[in-house]
C-alpha cells in the first residue's frame, strides 16, 4: 500500500459521504415543503369546516320528530313531552360532541362519529332538563339506527330526529 492508494480511498470515502449527505439534505428540505403545504392545506379546510358547521347549526332544526313510546309504541302529542325529549336530544348530541372533540381523530374528522355505533360503541348521559320552572332528571341513550332512547320518570321513549 502505497501513499496514493491511501489517498484515493480517502478521497472516495469523502465523496460518498457528501452525497450521502446532500441527498439527506434535499429530503429533508422536500420534507418541510411538504410539511409547510399540508399545514396550510389542513387550515383551510379546518377554517371551511368551522364555517360550514356555523352555518349548520343555524340552519339544522328537526324537520320530524317521531316518538313512539317503547312498550306500545303509540305516537305521543304531549307538547311538553315533545319538547322535554327534544330538549335532551339536542344536550345528549351537544355532550357527545364535547367529549368526542377531545380526540384529534374526531376534530379532524367529525364525520366518524356516525360510524361509532357499527363499532358497538355508544353514548349514554344522564342529565337535567329544565323546562318552565320544572326540572327533570332524563336518561338519553343511543340506539342504532340514529335512534334514542329517552327515560322520563317511570317511561321509556324511543325518538328519531331526522334533519
């Protein structure tokens, strides 16, 4: 082994590694363009998302409200009946909102919350419903087939809200 066998191994040696580095670089650079892309993309649509739910919850009113009592699933024209379950629907739906937000899976996507019921997964609340002075304690509970079931007192209700 002479000085210039050294020296071309040397020389080889350093060529590898500066592309071997140059090419770590580009990636690198592609990869924050990429980054910086995909963040602004993701905004836009976080930002069109927020609009269009806006717009949803000013516009989303029960068009059908359909309430059959479970056990003789005769239809009920109580008003007051009516507006209790609605009442819960709309708190239960606003609950299930608030704790599925905690996850960015469901903030990214809000949509992948109707699937969660083909999973077996569902929600149930117990909450307070205040109507005209008087409060009720109520038990909603979700039911495949975008249905819910309503406890009121000693009665059981089924409800679909379709929009």
């Amino acid at each position: 082994m002479d000085a210039t066998t050294i020296l071309e191994g040397i020389t080889i040696t350093l060529i590898g590694v500066l592309i071997v580095f140059g090419i770590l670089t580009i990636l690198v650079a592609i990869l924050y363009g990429l980054k910086y892309i995909y963040i602004r993309e993701t905004s836009k649509k976080e930002a069109k998302i927020e609009e269009k739910e806006e717009i949803e919850e000013k516009q989303a009113r029960p068009k059908e409200i359909k309430i059959m009592e479970e056990k003789t699933k005769a239809q009920i024209h109580d008003p007051q009946l009516i507006s209790i379950i609605t009442a819960a629907i709309t708190l239960f739906n606003e609950y299930k909102a608030k704790k599925l937000s905690k996850y960015d899976m469901f903030r990214d996507m809000p949509e992948l919350s109707r699937i969660l019921g083909l999973a077996g997964i569902s929600f149930r609340a117990e909450l307070v419903v205040s109507l005209g002075g008087k409060d009720q304690q109520v038990t909603v509970e979700e039911i495949p087939g975008d249905g819910y079931r309503v406890h009121i007192g000693n009665k059981n209700y089924i409800a679909q809200i379709s929009v």
